[in-house]
C-alpha cells in the first residue's frame, strides 16, 4: 500500500507526530494538537482529516 506523503515539511512532521500519538488519544484531538503544534493553517489541518479518515477507510 503506497502512502501519501504532504510535501510540506509542517504537515510532514505533524503527520509523524500524530502517528507517533495515534494510540494514546482521539484522531481529531490529535490533529487538533498537531496543528497548534505546527502552527498549520486550517486547508493544512482539513488536509490532513482528508488524509487521515481515507487511511482509516482502507484499514477496515
């Protein structure tokens, strides 16, 4: 299965982080964090909820 990688470097390492973090919280709690984390704008933070929930979709 091929992953789609964000060429910037902010939603890189948010999506990392989130990764990383993905066992201890909620998805959209992280992402939430993630993105004060890495100061993204909201398209950058809705990307990554996109991203994210399809990645979901494809585990089930």
């Amino acid at each position: 299965m091929a992953t789609i990688m964000p060429k910037e470097k902010r939603l890189q390492d948010a999506l990392k982080w989130i990764s990383e973090n993905r066992a201890s919280k909620d998805l959209k709690e992280l992402i939430k964090e993630a993105s004060f984390k890495y100061n993204l704008n909201p398209k950058e933070e809705e990307y990554l909820c996109r991203l994210l929930k399809e990645e979901g979709e494809k585990e089930e």
